[in-house]
C-alpha cells in the first residue's frame, strides 16, 4: 500500500470511528455495533447487487441499464435466476441509496427497514443460501428503545444512521471495481476491532487482532499456494478464516471457508462479514452451536488448514456427559478434558478433523503447556503420537480483554521428524495505543524460524520427543528455550577499586569542608 493511500485509509478510520461514537449517542458502544455494522452490512448488499446486475446487463447489450431506478414489477423478472447466483435478491425501492433518500419524509421509517430486512431474508427461503442469509439482520432491531424512547426519536436515528453510513466514502465512485470491496471489509474490520478494544473482555471473545489473525494463517499454508478447505471451531466474527483471502486469495480456498460460533450475535456477525470480504454464500457454512458437544461439519472434515482462537479455560461438559469419552474427537487420548478448562477438547476436536497432509495452529491458553492432571495425559498422547509440531511463545498483552501472554501449538499428522520446534517470540512485539502489536517485522521472524527448522540461540530449538517425555511432557517454551541474559557484565575487582577511590575522594572532602567550617567559626569569633 502507497503511503497515500495508507494516509487515506487512516483519515478513513478516523472519519468512521468518530461518526459511529457520534451516532450511538447515550446508546453503549458495544450494544451500538449491530446498528452500525448491520448498516454497512445493508448498503454493502445493495450496492453490490446492483453493480452484479448493472454488469450483467450491459455485457447483454443495455449500456444505459441501472437497476437502481428500474420498477420493482420490472425487477421481479429477474429475481429467481439472480437468487441462484447471488443468494439473495432486493427490489429497486428496496435499495439502501433509495431508502436513504426517502428516509427524512417516511414517518413509519422503522416498518419500512423492518419489512425490507424481512423480505431481504426471505428471498433466500427454500433456496440453497437459506440459512447463510437467515438472521442477518436479526440484531438490527429498528424498533428497540435503545435507538429512542418514542418512534419518532427511534426514526430520526436511524436517519441519521442511513445518512452516515451513505456518505462513507467506500466506493470511490467507481461501482464495484478496483478496491471497493476491500474499502468495505476493511471499513468493517477496523470497526470490529476498535469495538472489540473498547469493550474490555466481552470484545476479546470474540475477535482476533488481525496481525495474530494472519500469522496463524500464514503458519498453516508454508509452502502451498492454495489450499482445499479451511476451518475454525470457534469462528467469533471470522478474521482468522478470513486472512486465507488475503494470504492466498479468493479463489485459492477451492471449497471455502467453514467454521462455527456458539454466540448468536457473534455467528451473524460471521456471516456479515463474509459477505462483506466478497465471499458469496456457496463458497462459505458458517454454523450456529456448540463444536464441542454438538459439531456440525462432520460431512465436511477433514480440513486441509485449521485456525482458531479458542475461548481460553471455558467450563465445557466433560466427564460430565458419560457419551463424550466414547466420541471419536475425544477418545483416542483416553481422558477427556477438565470440566473446567475445555483448551485440550478444542485442541483434541481439531486434530481430529485435521486433514492428513493438513496443518493446525491455534492460540491457547499458557495453562495447557504445564498443567498436571487431565491435560498432562492429553499433551502425553498428543507428544507420543508426534501430532505437534511446534509451540511458539507469544508476547503479552496481544489480545483484547486480557493481558496474557498466550501461545500457538501448531498440530501435524505427518511429520518426518519426532521432534518439535519450540520458538520464544515473547519479546516480539511493539507498544501501539494500549496494547502490544505483532508487526510485520516479527510475524516474519516467526515465519523464517518455523519454516528453517533450525536451533537459533535464544530464539528456536528443536528438542526431542524423548526428552519431553522425561520432563513430564511440560510444553513450556522457557523449559526449553534459554532467555538471554541482558544484563550487563560487571567486573568486581574494577567495581571495588573505584568504590575505594569514591570513599577516599569522600573522605578528603569532609577534611576541606571541616577546615572551611573551622575558619568560618574563627572569623565569626
């Protein structure tokens, strides 16, 4: 990116952030979000089905064609076979920029979004898009009195939203070419990620700091330029599967992009934001639920690359639930995870589902390296059957609404050593606002020791399975990896000679004062 264009991305950003605190008003940020992402979602859809439409036409021979101003009656002609390839379909009237400018004269503006949202979903219904589109707007509620007390109060916010959002400057007047796309995924990114900085822990569960995001995606694709499927256990609101766009492209990920959120806000947020980074409906299956209890990719796995930034030491069913310790996730490690601290059952669900020739990465929790008990036994089968392949120190205070220095195991089913690379990253960082930041410079060192495989002093070892084992399979990188001393070398015969002088030199100069002190006294005699 030129620098000019990365001084109008930040004047961007600032632009977005500052009318989004604006519009929110006495409204709580972190409830505030759904509007204003939701809002962004609306206008993105509009604009891009209208741009796919005015495409079509025009190579048909219609260069005048703007299926902006075409008749909602006309319009209907086309709804089926645009449904089919679009996964969803919206009228003329329907259209966020026509809305927008009927907006200041509706009195019963929040029926109207209410009926478009409503009609938007159910143009998927019964089709194949059906439940990628069912919901999105579900968190977008034009009626709640959190917007206002009364419907007029309610009514001229959301004008006030439509307005903002319509003047976002994000299509650089040039339909949907160049980076337009990106201008929209990246006005939603920037916007999860400043939610998710101000709301503290709630923020933190479900979002990932897109440097992390795309040093995980990075580690799990050395070496291949395009990879057959991609998955997350515990998706959040999608960055980590969605840097695979970014690191090999749209059409490198063959079958698309799969994963699953317990959170139903946080799932249609998934959702959104594929739609918004150009994913369309067939290419993405995001789903709702619990992945430790109740999975729902079966018919998919296994997946050639993994990411995830599990909720760290979550209480999950466990020995709890007597059908778990007989699932095929769970089983092979002949214990379950403790009930209270579910880290290992994430970790034992993706191996599971892991492809052969596959690669995992995941941030865990610092706990689940050392931790006796349970997790002991599962890192036990997990080092004895050589799955791991490397386990990278993170520094702390990455993520939002901890300060944890966490860390990422990397998982491989065929490894041609029986070794794993441990690598201390935990100075890797650099202070940015109030928390620290992996930059380009240190994912890359990262990358240079994972994909080397060689010692480097105070940095990365390879240790032997053998010697895990005879430490009680501690997975700790410090265990490992010695730290460099920084401190300064001191000389201690140097040290005491010049403390000899201070002293002498100290005592000289109590005499010269004494005798300036005498003479003082004799002078005042």
């Amino acid at each position: 990116m030129t620098k000019h264009k990365e001084i109008e991305r930040t004047e961007l950003h600032k632009t977005i952030w500052r009318i989004a605190n604006d519009l929110r008003g006495s409204v709580d940020g972190w409830d505030f979000k759904s509007y204003v992402l939701g809002m962004l979602f609306y206008r993105f859809i509009s604009e891009n089905l209208t741009s796919y439409l005015n495409e079509q036409e025009r190579n048909a021979g219609e260069p005048d064609f703007d299926f902006v101003y075409l008749s909602d009656s006309e319009a209907e002609a086309g709804r089926e076979e645009t449904v089919r390839e679009k996964g969803f379909y919206i009228l003329p009237s329907q259209l966020f920029v026509n809305v927008q400018a009927r907006a200041r004269n509706d009195a019963n503006l929040n029926e109207t979004l209410s009926r478009i949202f409503a009609d938007i979903e159910g143009s998927a219904i019964g089709t194949d898009s059906e439940y990628d589109v069912k919901g999105l707007f579900d968190d977008l509620d034009v009626n709640s009195k959190k917007l206002g007390d009364t419907v007029p109060k309610r009514n001229d916010k959301l004008v006030k939203l439509l307005d903002a959002i319509g003047d976002l400057p994000l299509n650089n007047g040039a339909g949907f070419t160049g980076n337009t796309i990106d201008l929209f995924g990246d006005a939603y990114e920037y916007l999860m990620t400043m939610y998710a900085s101000t709301a503290g822990k709630s923020g933190g569960e479900f979002f990932t700091p897109q440097e992390v995001s795309e040093l995980l995606a990075r580690i799990t694709v050395i070496g291949k330029t395009e990879v057959n499927k991609v998955y997350d256990p515990a998706c959040g609101s999608g960055s980590l599967l969605l840097k695979f766009a970014k690191v090999l492209g749209h059409d490198k990920v063959r079958k698309g992009f799969f994963g699953q959120e317990i959170n139903l806000t946080t799932y249609n947020l998934c959702r959104i934001n594929m739609f918004l980074h150009d994913i369309n409906f067939e290419k993405f299956d995001i789903a709702h639920g619990d992945t430790l209890t109740d999975p729902v990719h079966q018919d998919d796995e296994p997946f050639e690359a993994i990411v995830s930034n599990p909720p760290y030491s979550i209480k999950w069913d466990g020995k709890n639930n007597p059908l778990l310790i007989n699932d095929p996730r769970y089983a092979p490690a002949g214990v379950l995870a403790p009930p209270s601290k579910a880290d290992l059952a994430f970790t034992m669900h993706i191996l599971s589902w892991l492809a052969v020739n596959g690669t995992a990465a995941i941030v865990e929790f610092p706990g689940v390296l050392y931790r006796g008990g349970a997790e002991q036994k599962i890192r036990k089968y997990l080092i004895d059957n050589n799955y791991i392949d490397t386990v990278i120190q993170l520094p702390p205070d990455l993520f939002f609404g901890t300060t944890i220095a966490t860390c990422i195991i990397v998982l491989k089913k065929s490894k041609l050593n029986n070794a794993i690379l441990f690598i201390d990253a935990s100075n890797e960082s650099m202070r940015s606002g109030n928390k620290n930041k992996l930059m380009p410079e240190h994912q890359q060192k990262i990358l240079d020791a994972f994909t080397e495989e060689e010692d480097i002093e105070h940095f990365a070892r390879f240790v032997d399975n053998n010697e895990i084992a005879e430490n009680d399979y501690n997975l700790s990188v410090s265990s490992y990896v010695e730290q460099e001393d920084t401190r300064e070398a001191v000389d201690i015969r140097a040290l005491n000679t010049e403390i000899t002088r201070i002293v002498s030199r100290q005592s000289e100069l109590r005499t010269e004062i004494d005798a300036i002190v005498a003479d003082l006294e004799r002078d005042r005699a």
